[in-house]
C-alpha cells in the first residue's frame, strides 16, 4: 500500500474510489465500508485510496477544552491494518485549524477534483465534512453531477448491523473491557513501546518484567489492571502478562506498564515491544506482604497460560 501525504505529494491514482474519514481502529464498520470501496475499485479496474488526517482532527479541536482525547491507533499502525484490508492508498491531510476552517465546497475542489480527479467517492450513511459539518451526501451528489464523478452511501441498516463505533471500543478499553473491544475491533488491540529500566522488583520475586514506555503520547492505554498479552519482538511472538497502574504493595505510586514474558529471558533493554491485548485478568490490589503477591502472580500466570493456550 501506497502512503501519501496530499499537502505535499503529487499523486496519481487510476479511476480513483474514495472515501473520507478518521478511520481510528479501523473497526469492523470501517471494514464495511473498505470491503465496499476494494470491490467497486476492482471493478472499474481503479485504485481503492482513504482520505484521512493527521492528527486526528478531536486532538486539534480538544485543545482548548478539558477532555485528553486519545485514538485507538497511530498512523503506522492505521497503514498496517488498512494495509491488509487490501486498500491500494492512504492520503493524509496535515490537520490545522486553518484546514478545519476550509468549507465543504473547497475540500472537494481542491482535494477530490483538483488534488485526486475521483471516479467514485463512498461514505457512511452518517457522515459529515467541512467548516461545521456542512457537507453531506445531498452535498456531494450535486458537485459529483456538476464534475462528472459518482457518489454513493452505505446503507444505514448495513452499518446498524454491526452498531459499533470508535467511541464505543474507547470506552470498554478504559473500562478493561478488552475482550469485547477486541470482537468489535476484529482484530487484536495493541500498542508500542520502548522497554526501559525499571526498580527490577519483578526480578526479586521470580517474575522480571518489561517495563514499557509508550512511544505515542497519543495512543489510548487501557484500564488499569492485570492482562493476558502477546508480545512481538523481532518478527517472534511471545505469551505474557502485562500489569498496568500503580504498585501499592510495593509502595510506590508511579503509574507503569509492566510486561512479564513466559520462557523468556533476552536483553531487550531499549528495544521496541509491540503488545497485543488479549483479555482482562483482574483489577490491581494491596497484599499484605511480598510472599502473598508472589502467589498471586503465579496464580495470574495459570490463568494468562489458560487463555492464550485457547
């Protein structure tokens, strides 16, 4: 798959079929809309491309209000799913508050026709773009008659199918709820981070972890708590499991995202550790002593091993 950035390149694409959006997580109702866009590409011989922004646009137009947004994936990450969702393109405009001002009429110009020359353009039944939400697809249709390219919207009832939505897996991950996200994502979530030097206390009870530094500030990390995981290092993957929160039994209050890996014992200090979320295990609690955690540990491993063997 090609990745583009239209404030900057020129770009060329055969019979273009486009659609528009965030695309955060590329969940199971983005794939509604990709499978839709691959086929009609195919179909008149074209390339099937996405439009999306960098950053996204919530984090630009948040800044001057109390909520921390955060997405569900990085543009790396939306590159590699879209990529095996079989889209040929993805175009990402610089997102500013000078490009949220545009109006509807202007991004079509100069974006669809001018940047793009678009055969064909699909969007969700729902959406809208442009300067305060001005265009729709009535909108669209009339400027596709006037420059000859054809619109078309995915039916309600296909996308109510499946009712799922960005802000809805956002929830049930801050809410641990990983193992629901997951089937509503249709894939694994997961995030990156750099393995740093921690206290080594995991050590000092039979249990050395990974202590992980998130690489984007951005990036959503879910609830506290104990998880099953899937760690990938060097193209291997490896079972595991991940605390993340505070540690009051060993008395410190520094939130951390620790990852004890099964049958493994490599230096990966400074490495890069890409995690998948498999399932929640429980949520984190004060032991009375170091002996009573260290069991609780052993009995979080059997349950972690149970579910990744399944």
């Amino acid at each position: 798959m090609k990745l583009s950035r239209l404030n900057n390149d020129d770009i060329k694409l055969k019979n273009p079929v486009v659609t528009i959006g965030s695309y955060d997580g590329v969940h199971l109702g983005h794939k509604k809309i990709i499978e839709k866009i691959t086929n009609d590409a195919k179909a008149i011989n074209g390339d099937s491309a996405i439009i999306s922004f960098d950053p996204h646009p919530r984090l630009v137009l948040s800044q001057n209000t109390s909520f921390e947004f955060k997405v569900l994936s990085t543009i790396k990450e939306k590159e590699q799913l879209l990529e095996k969702c079989g889209i040929d393109c993805l175009y990402l405009i610089a997102f500013d508050e000078n490009f949220a001002s545009w109006s509807a009429l202007k991004f079509i110009e100069e974006i669809l026709i001018k940047k793009l020359n678009v055969s064909k353009v699909i969007i969700g039944y729902n959406h809208r773009f442009g300067n305060n939400r001005e265009g729709d697809i009535r909108f669209l249709e009339k400027i596709g008659k006037q420059f000859d390219f054809e619109v078309e919207e995915i039916p309600k009832q296909l996308i109510d199918e499946i009712t799922v939505s960005s802000s809805k897996i956002r929830i049930l991950i801050q809410n641990c709820q990983i193992k629901e996200a997951n089937y509503l994502l249709g894939h694994n979530y997961s995030f990156e981070g750099q393995v740093c030097h921690g206290q080594k206390l995991g050590g000092k009870l039979g249990f050395p972890t990974a202590n992980i530094q998130i690489k984007d500030i951005h990036k959503l990390i879910p609830g506290d708590g104990v998880y099953a995981i899937k760690a990938s290092f060097n193209n291997t993957s490896i079972d595991g499991m991940m605390h993340i929160g505070h540690k009051p039994s060993l008395n410190t209050s520094k939130h951390s995202i620790e990852a004890h890996l099964f049958n493994f014992n490599q230096d990966i200090y400074n490495e890069t550790l890409c995690i998948q979320c498999i399932d929640y295990i429980r949520p984190n609690k004060r032991f009375e002593n170091l002996d009573a955690l260290k069991a609780q540990l052993a009995e979080d491993k059997i349950s972690c091993v149970n579910i990744l063997s399944n």
